[in-house]
C-alpha cells in the first residue's frame, strides 16, 4: 500500500511569534504551501507589540488558528500552549522567521508511519547574508544520526525546533518543552525526547533557518543559567566536558577573550549556588586556552621555519638588537646567510651589530623586504603594529623566545 493511499493523520504546527511582522508571513506561506494538506497552524502571539497579529489575520485560511497569551512569557510557554491546543495525532514546529521546504511533512510524516516511530528530525540549511551551509555536515549520512545519535547527543545538539515531528502523546510521556530555560530548550526536550523514544532522521536539508539579529537572547548569562539547569536536570546523561567547551566557544567567538576570566569565575559561582561542585570551569578554560596556544604555536613554528629555509643572503632583514636577533642571526650565519640589515625603532647603533649596519623603520626605504621579526613574543605585537604601520609587507615573527 502506497503512503497517498493511507488516511493522512492530522498534524498540527505550532509556531510562537513575538515582534516578527518582517518575517512571520514567510514562514506561515511555507507551511500553508506544504504538499502535505491535512494540517492545522496553530499561531500563538506572545504579546506581539509591532504589526505581527495584523500580518498573521491577513491570511485566509481555515486551516490557521491563533492563540493569543495574556502576557508576554518566552518561546517555550507559548509552544506548550500551541501543544495544549493542538488537535493532531502529530505536532510540528515552526520558528517565526524560518521557512519549510513544502515536501518536508510529507516526509517526515511517511517515513515515521512506514516505520512506526514517534518522533523524526531532518537536516536544516543554515542562511545568512554571506553563504548558506547545511547542518549537520554529513547530513547524508543518515544510518549514524539514528544509530549513534543518543551518544552524539550526549555531547552537543543537532536537532532544533523547527526540524522536529513528535506524536502528541509522547508529550504526556515525557512533558512539553522546560519554562525555566532561558536558551538550550530544545536540546533540553530532546535529550528527555531519546531516552524514551527513537527518532527517526531524514538526510536532506528541509528547513531554511534564517541567521536573524533578533533572535532568543545570546547573553552569557542566560547561557550559564540554561547549562546549570542543564546539569541539574541530565548531570548523568551530558558530558560535561563538552557543555563546559560548547559555552567557552559561544564565549570566544563573540570576541570577548579579554573578559572570558572574569566570566569564568560568574559561571562558577553560578553552579556553586545551585550545588554543582563537580565541575571546575576554571580548569577547563585553562585546559583549553592551553591547547589552543600549543596548536596556535606549533603552526607559528612551522611558518617561522618554512619562511627561513626560503631566505637568501640579502633578500631579508632583522628586526630587533637584542638577544633574540642576534640568536637568528646566528643560526642564519652558521648557514652562510646574511641580513641585507637590522632595523630597529629608534636609537640605532651608528657601528652597526655583528659589522651589520642598523636602520630605522622609517628610514629603510625597501618596505617589499622580507622582515624577520626578532624580539620576545611579549612585544611581538606592538612591533608589528610599527611595521604594518610603516607598509612592510612580508613579516614573519620568531615563535620561540
């Protein structure tokens, strides 16, 4: 028997909206253009203080329902009311500025009735103004995201929202979706969604995730709130090495390396307040930082040594008077290699360093020259603001001292 000629189940999409007039009609269209037809959209407004509702009641569908909340209480309360009010043997969900690919029911829907499963996700493709890349990776591989995915979610999470098919009784099993987190919630309903139930996984990229400015909150310290009530509520199921790495690379990434101490020390007073003693985020920021310097110097080494195998005599110049040029230049001389000449800041030494005459950065006209940088790593970066400063062009800097 052939899935068109089975009795298609109601499937109810809920999608919270909250100050979303600029893109809540793209996505309501991709779902009421779903080639799946046995659908309700269950629209719950939380709040809304732009044009959302007027966009939203412009569509003429009797297949829409709208659930407007008394007052304003985050995503995760307004698509529990969507659940309460859904009316499907199955609930889907849909975020407010994403889109659907118009098959994606109907897949998701055929493939969790052919095998009787009670919950499927489907690779998304992530959109943002510069390019578009589709998560996971190896998306295709669909035997490891179901097979392996219990263990692939014990250290990050792959499966958001908008990708998500549950049946409406598995909520009564295991609850709807965790009021008290501030972000992480769908990776909080998931890991209570796998202990229970196996998820089906369609390998094609279905859902368009538009990279939006406005979306859930990405304060630190709503991140340390949801991974402390994370550790709280799966301490056992997560590996909390990789929690603890997943909020230092939410931390560095956003460029805020000079304060990420400070916010170490916030984090763990956090757990310590809630009773977490079993984690130390100091020691794994320092662990971290660590081997990020040791890979970050081993590549310097490898440039600093590849660079000075292709120098000649005279087709370079040193950087620096002290100890740390007069060490290159040794090991250059012991290969029979010569600087054209030293180039120091300021106050040169009129006779010269090892019979070579010493210039200053301005002075020195050929700024196409290669520039082996040789002071502590200390200053490194203050030199090269000077010469970069200055229009040298090719400076490679000594990793070692």
């Amino acid at each position: 028997m052939k899935f068109d000629d089975i009795t298609e189940p109601l499937v109810s999409v809920v999608i919270p909206v909250y100050n979303r007039e600029d893109t809540v009609g793209r996505a309501i269209n991709s779902i009421l253009n779903q080639s799946y037809k046995n659908l309700e959209l269950i629209i719950v407004d939380d709040c809304s203080n732009d044009n959302s509702l007027k966009v939203i009641r412009e569509f003429r569908d009797e297949r829409i329902r709208v659930v407007e909340l008394k007052k304003n209480s985050g995503a995760n309360a307004a698509r529990n009311q969507g659940i309460m009010a859904a009316r499907g043997q199955y609930v889907a969900f849909q975020d407010s500025d994403d889109e659907w690919d118009e098959n994606k029911l109907r897949l998701q829907i055929r493939d969790m009735l052919s095998r009787n499963l009670s919950a499927c996700f489907c690779a998304h493709r992530l959109v943002n103004d510069e390019n578009e890349t589709i998560v996971p990776e190896d998306y295709e591989n669909k035997e490891k995201y179901e097979t392996e995915l219990i263990h692939m979610l014990a250290n990050h999470n792959m499966i958001g929202t908008p990708t998500l098919i549950v049946r409406k009784d598995i909520f009564e099993i295991i609850g709807d979706f965790d009021e008290e987190m501030p972000r992480l919630q769908d990776y909080e309903f998931v890991i209570r969604l796998v202990q229970k139930e196996k998820i089906g996984y369609i390998a094609r990229p279905l859902v368009f995730v538009h990279d939006t400015k406005m979306r859930i909150s990405t304060s630190t310290e709503a991140l340390q709130e949801a991974i402390a009530l994370l550790l709280i509520k799966h301490g056992n199921f997560l590996n909390k090495e990789s929690l603890i790495s997943f909020f230092l690379y939410n931390e560095l990434t956003a460029g805020d390396m000079s304060r990420l101490y400070a916010k170490c020390v916030q984090f763990q007073n956090l757990l310590e307040k809630k009773n977490i003693y079993d984690v130390n985020i100091l020691e794994y920021v320092i662990g971290y930082i660590a081997q990020k310097y040791y890979i970050g110097n081993q590549v310097q080494k490898r440039v600093f040594e590849h660079q000075l195998r292709g120098l000649k005599s005279d087709n370079f110049v040193i950087y620096g008077a002290g100890y740390v040029a007069q060490k290159i230049y040794k090991k250059l001389k012991d290969k029979g290699i010569y600087p054209r000449c030293f180039l120091v800041t300021k106050d040169k030494d009129e006779g010269g360093i090892c019979g070579i005459s010493v210039y200053t950065v301005e002075e020195w006209e050929d700024r196409d020259i290669m520039v082996v940088v040789g002071v502590s790593v200390t200053i490194q970066n203050e030199i090269l603001d000077t010469l970069m400063g200055e229009g040298y062009k090719h400076i490679v800097c000594c990793p070692y001292f």
